[in-house]
C-alpha cells in the first residue's frame, strides 16, 4: 500500500567543484568532485569551529563522508592545497544560516 499524503523528503544541497589539479585513481581521473550538505552525523569526531576554518584534520574526516566521488583520506591528504580550499569553503558556506547568507546576498 502507497501512502499518497506522503511528504517528499527535501533535497540536500550539494556543490560541485571543478578541481585544478585532477586526482588520479587507478586508471580514472577524478576532474570534478560534487559535495553535498552534511547532516549531523557527517560531522561527528570533529570541531565545527575546526570545519569553519577549513582545518585539514577536520576536512579530511568530514570530506569522505560528503564528497561524490567519496574522496579518500589519503586522496585528500594529497590533494592540490587550492583544491582542498575549494572543497573546505563549500562545506564551510553550508554551515552557515540561510538567513546569514541572505543579508550578505546583494538587494535587487
């Protein structure tokens, strides 16, 4: 049995971030990496304030967990610093309140 008055789940944002330096896996190259918002549980083992100010512990632990491809640890660890600046900032802009984004935002 179908429950029509279902409510859709909503969809979880997500970025993606063209990489300066492709990452070489095998015999693929990974050229563009999609990031998706964390949930809480994406987040666990780490400090936000840390996640905030682009830390690489954090970002190596959070990144795997939200990156699509997933990245590895190591994979990051070895990555271009400008591209992990590029992947930590998406993640960062999603911590922040909508509302917060809003007042940045210029006025039309």
């Amino acid at each position: 049995m179908t429950d029509t008055n279902a409510t859709p789940l909503p969809q979880i944002p997500t970025e993606r971030v063209e990489l300066d330096t492709p990452i070489k896996r095998g015999k693929q190259t990974i050229a563009a990496v999609t990031v998706r918002k964390p949930l809480s549980g994406a987040l666990r083992g780490v400090a936000l304030i840390d996640v905030m100010n682009l830390d690489v512990q954090a970002l190596t632990k959070v990144l795997p967990r939200i990156t699509d491809p997933a990245l590895t640890e190591a994979e990051i660890r070895n990555m271009d610093p400008a591209d992990l600046v590029q992947l930590g900032s998406e993640v960062a802009g999603f911590l922040v309140a909508k509302r917060y984004k809003e007042m940045d935002s210029p006025q039309a």
